[in-house]
C-alpha cells in the first residue's frame, strides 16, 4: 500500500504520532483488508465529491478543474475495473461532469437533487413553486446586500461563495443569516454552511440520500468506499455507516465520522490506483 493513512477513531483528533507503531499497523491491515475485499466483491462502488475532493478549491469555480492525474484514473477505474463510479456533488449534475472531463459517468448533483445517469437521462424532481419562489426572494435580497458578485445560482437554491476573500468573510455570513431570517415562508428549505461559503436550497435531500439510494441498487456484499472533503459530506459518510470505507480527504484534518483521512493530491491519486491495481486495472 502506498497511501498514508490517518484513522481518525470516530470523530476523535488524530495524528500519525498520536498512536504507536502497533496501532498504526493495526489501521494499514484494517485498510489492507478492504482493498483485498475489493478485489473479490460482487460488486463495487466507488462515490466521490467534487469540489475540494478530486479537486482544489478556486475562487473562480469555473477553473476548479481536477487534479492532473485524476481524469485518467477515473476513466480507467470506470472502463477496465467493473465499478460503479458515481460523483456527489453540490454542484449542478451537468457542471460537474463537463469539469471532470470524463463521458457516461454518474452524477448526483445539488446535494442528491439532480441525478445524471450514466447513459445521459437526466432526472429531479419538481419543486415546489413556494420554494422557488422563496428562493428567488432570496436572491433579490442578498443582491440588496451587495453580494450579486459573490452568487451561484441552482437549479434548487442559491449559494454564496467568499473562498478568496476570507477578509470579508464574517461580514458575508452575517448578511447571509441576516436573509435568511427575513425569508417568510422558508418551509422546505434549509441554510447550510459549506467551506468557503453558505448555501439557501431545497432541504430534501442531502449527500446520504444519494449514497442510500446507490446502496439500495448494489447488492449488499458490494464493496464500497465514499470519499469527501466538506461538511455536507458528513451526510454520506453516515449514510455508509457499516457499508463502506468512509475517507476524509483533505489537506488538514477536521472532525468527522470518516473511518480514515487522506491529504490530496499525493493521497487521493495513490489511493484511485491501488482501487485501479486491486481490481485488474493497470496501476
């Protein structure tokens, strides 16, 4: 194994020099155990988020294009290695994908809303127009705060992004709270805070119900891993509770329920080409 593994014991601080040499030993053959899991699986899936995961945050998110190596390890997991690969994002299904750079690749998008199929069917659910078009209210009245340029508009919600300017970032998040409770029917829609911003959006979903909704369709003993990097992530790592490997990917450590945490780039690319190795595919 080439990848450097943290455990991260249940949500608990964890540093490689926090345990012994035995215990990190014990957490390399736990991991060890999982890829030799992969290899004779009845089925397999591997579930990834985008941004901040396969790859780097931009100010600009228009030019969050993946790591180098991620778009030719991705391809080749999805054609040589008999995975379900699918991505989870809070992105549209459709921006994501033309990000990525790969064809027939599944895409949750706007958190589970939006699900684009590998064969291309597009899917969501209707909305209701309260929420639109409370949601549109929103709009106008974070425009009024003078955040207009700060905006992303979804199909299901509206998302303000301040990544690059964290100077102003305490005054944006109190003008985002200071709409949100001035929204009068909110019913159905809920505030979320990701890395680098908040987001007012449809709350039927989340990230764990797109995972849950991919568990159902695999068999149970399909071997599975769901690697993230944000908040909004901690819902799938829930929902795969039991089911899976759970792996936080990111460049400092932070409170979760993932099983294990990965740095990017050098983490993520070894650990996509063990899955590769451990499946038949060329490493």
């Amino acid at each position: 194994m080439r990848v450097a593994f943290y455990l991260t014991d249940g949500g608990a601080m964890a540093h490689a020099q926090t345990y012994s040499t035995s215990y990190l030993a014990a957490v390399q053959r736990q991991l060890c155990g999982f890829f030799d899991r992969l290899v004779g699986a009845p089925e397999r899936g591997l579930l990834l988020d985008y941004d901040g995961t396969l790859a780097e945050f931009r100010p600009d998110a228009e030019k969050a294009t993946p790591y180098r190596e991620i778009p030719a390890l991705l391809d080749r997991i999805r054609r040589h290695t008999d995975t379900r690969l699918a991505i989870v994002t809070g992105r549209r299904a459709y921006e994501a994908a033309r990000l990525l750079g790969l064809k027939h690749v599944e895409v949750w998008g706007c958190h589970g809303l939006e699900r684009l199929r590998a064969d291309g069917t597009y899917e969501m659910p209707g909305i209701d127009t309260h929420m639109l078009n409370t949601i549109s209210e929103a709009d106008e009245l974070l425009a009024e705060e003078g955040l207009s340029g700060l905006l992303e508009h979804k199909p299901a919600g509206t998302a303000v992004h301040w990544r690059g300017r964290e100077a102003i970032s305490a005054e944006v998040r109190q003008k985002v709270q200071s709409v949100w409770t001035r929204l009068q029917n909110k019913d159905g829609l809920r505030l979320d805070a990701f890395d680098g911003g908040m987001e007012i959006r449809v709350g039927a979903t989340n990230k764990g119900d797109a995972v849950r909704t991919i568990l159902s369709e695999m068999d149970h003993a399909a071997v599975v891993a769901y690697l993230g990097d944000d908040r909004t992530d901690e819902d799938a790592f829930l929902a795969l509770e039991g089911r899976g490997l759970r792996v936080l990917v990111r460049t400092e450590f932070r409170e979760t329920a993932a099983d294990v945490w990965i740095r990017p780039p050098d983490g993520l690319v070894a650990f996509l080409a063990d899955w590769s190795s451990a499946c038949g595919g060329a490493s």
